[in-house]
C-alpha cells in the first residue's frame, strides 16, 4: 500500500514538473495486449510502481526522447493524447513479433546519502556503493539524473522461433535473444544487457511475474552481458536492470542512471533464473 501511494505521488509531482525520489520505483510498458489480430488498435500504456502494482503514467511530450514500435513494417514514432493514458496507441498491421519502446530525457531527483545509499544497494549498484564509500570527494554527491529504457513484445499471430527481439539503440538495453512466445516449458531465453551498445557485465537483472512478483529471480550477467531465464509460461512478466555511471560534468548532476525493462506476456506458469 505504501508503494502504490508513493507511485501516486510520483505521477502528480511528475504532471506538476516536480521533481520527487524515484528510488525503487520501475517504469514498465503494460499495453492493452500482448497479443492484437491484425487491423486492432493497441493502447500503449506507462506504468510507475513497485512489485508490477503500478499507477498510470500519462503522455507528458516533454518528458518523451523516443517513443517508436518497430515491427516487420519498419519503425514509426507513437502518437497520441497530451496527459492521455494510454500515452500512446499503435495498429497491428503485419503478423510477428513486434516491439514497443520508450526511451525519456533526463528527470532529476536528489536523496539524502543515507536513502542514496540504500537504494544503490536495493538495486544492486554495488560499484558505485563502492566508489561514494572509497573516500574520494568527486563521488559523495546525491544529485542524480535518470533516464527510462522500457520495452514491450507483441505478438500478432502464430509464434515464429524464428523471430527475435530487435534493438532500440537506447542507452541500456534489454534484448531477448530468442522469442518468449516461441519457447515452451522449461526453455532457456537469453537475454543481453547493453549500455551504449556495448555488453555490460557484472550487472544485475532481476525477472518478475505478476502473479507472483514478490517472488524475484536475479541474477548478474556474465562477461558477454547475458544471463538465462528459463520459461515455465504464464502471465505477464517484467524483466529488468538499472546502471548508473558519474554523470558528465556541465549535466548539473553527480550521477546518471538508467533504467531498463523489458515486459511480455507468453502462456501459463513460473520461471527460474540462471547464468
């Protein structure tokens, strides 16, 4: 409950142009399917929250560096209503495995160290933990900049094995090397992690299912920034990872951080985690 109410909190300070924490709160594509017949409109709705419990995040144009579908048919920018949810709406036009992605300019948020610390920790970013703990002046700051990397897969009609993820070219990346519909019980999908587009190693990804999003299965890629996740089916799951570098030094700001995720929604049942 007290995740939900700060998500709400978030969006209202985000619709006023404020600038509030956003420490452990994801932002996740969620359309109004996964899975449209041909000539259907899809509602492209953003989601902030925590554990996929998420408020609405309307179309704020400002907020907005890349909003695109690519499919079979090429890449074409979303439109859509100012303030509107959904933020965006597209048509299924070819069959296959189409993606969704939403890339945001640069939001701003500062923390107290002791919370800064924290959520480094809670996300993972053990290297930077390290460097605000080495003793080292230029790292002590909190200002931070974060930038939002989210994806979706659709699938219009018969899964193809064939068919993969495609790249964005967003600054992290999650990119699933095979096709989540096309796999079945017990199937490993290997996911990338790419920051700049380059495979980022040692970075922690964390998979969970709606249906059981308390449950995480994390693990931190290996040297060609991969891990595998072995599908068990079912329900809509959200996969994602958040680097953070030093920011650069006219940005006004000591760090930038950028969230990736990654969501779809193949058949039924659970999943593990692995290398």
């Amino acid at each position: 409950m007290f995740g939900l109410l700060r998500a709400r909190l978030i969006v209202a300070a985000l619709a006023l142009g404020a600038v509030l924490p956003l420490s452990a709160h994801d932002l996740w594509i969620e359309p109004t399917t996964f899975s449209p017949e041909i000539g259907q409109v899809i509602g492209v709705k953003l989601r902030v929250g925590v554990d996929l419990v998420g408020e609405p995040m309307p179309r704020y144009t400002a907020l907005i560096d890349q909003f695109v579908s690519v499919t079979a048919a090429g890449r074409q920018a979303l439109a859509g209503r100012e303030r509107g949810d959904p933020a965006g709406e597209l048509q299924a036009r070819v069959p296959g495995l189409g993606v969704v992605g939403y890339h945001s300019k640069p939001s701003r948020l500062e923390l107290p160290a002791e919370q800064f610390d924290a959520y480094l920790r809670e996300e993972g970013l053990d290297d930077i933990l390290a460097l605000r703990n080495g003793g080292d002046a230029r790292f002590v700051g909190t200002r931070e900049q974060f930038f939002r990397c989210a994806k979706s897969l659709l699938l219009v009609g018969a899964p193809n094995e064939a068919q993969s993820d495609r790249v964005l070219g967003f600054p992290l990346e999650l990119v699933a090397e095979r096709n989540p519909y096309a796999t079945g019980a017990s199937v490993d999908l290997p996911v990338r992690l790419t920051f700049e587009g380059r495979p980022l190693a040692g970075a922690l990804v964390v998979a969970l299912r709606r249906t059981d999003a308390i449950e995480r299965h994390a693990v931190r890629t290996d040297s060609d920034g991969r891990v595998r996740l072995q599908l068990r089916g079912g329900g809509m799951w959200l996969i994602k990872a958040v680097h953070m570098v030093p920011a650069p030094g006219d940005s006004g700001a000591d760090w930038s951080s950028y969230w990736a995720s990654l969501t779809f929604k193949p058949g039924d049942s659970g999943m593990r985690s692995g290398r």
